[in-house]
C-alpha cells in the first residue's frame, strides 16, 4: 500500500518520529524519507553504536504507541516487534515507509480493520 493517513500504522510511525525530533517532515513527505536522514542516524557511528541508537529509538516508539492504544498482534512478542523495528531502523536504505508496514505486521493500531479470511 502506499504511503497514506488512512492507515494507522503509517500515522502513527510518523507521529512518534515527529514527536521524538527524528524527522521534521509534514506526513505527505516522510513516506520516502530514509532511515539515514533520521536524526538518530550517524553514518561514522559503529555498527554497535548505531544498535544502541536505534534500540533506544524503537523503545521509544513501542512505548508512545502503547500509551497511544496500540497492542501488539496476536503472537508477536514485545522484543520480535523491536527486533523488526531495529532491523529496518539500522538499514539506511529503508524508508519510513517501510517501518511503518513493519510496525502494522507486528501491532494493531487503534480502529484498525483486519482483513477477514
């Protein structure tokens, strides 16, 4: 799907980035944002800081969207949603896009329809 305010999960990723000073970007513009444009992001960093960094930063997002109403999906553990979140956070190639189709496999947002199968 494409980036859009008509799926939670998109909305919500951006807002806690934006909240946090990760990004300055309005919405319609972060889709396509890179992990490495994040303020987080050092690219001189070691693998081992830049972990450290984007943990921190995962942490932060899993506890706005707690306090924002959002669970986790049947199934998912806390730590295999921060291991999805950390892996894309740490890829410079991924876009914020992406880490919000991370965070909807992993969480269910707030008046969020699941498809029926």
């Amino acid at each position: 799907m494409a980036w859009t305010d008509e799926k939670m999960a998109h909305v919500d990723t951006w807002f806690t980035l934006f909240r946090t000073n990760q990004i300055l970007a309005p919405f319609p513009d972060a889709g396509k944002i890179k992990m490495s444009e994040l303020t987080f992001y050092n690219p001189a960093a070691s693998r081992d800081h830049l972990k450290i960094e984007a943990t921190l930063i995962a942490n932060t997002v899993d506890q706005l969207f707690s306090a924002f109403g959002v669970k986790l999906e049947n199934n998912i553990s806390r730590n295999g949603a921060l291991s999805a979140m950390i892996e894309v956070l740490m890829d410079d190639s991924k876009t914020i896009e992406d880490l919000a189709e991370a965070n909807d496999t992993n969480y269910l947002f707030v008046n969020e329809k699941k498809p029926v199968v």
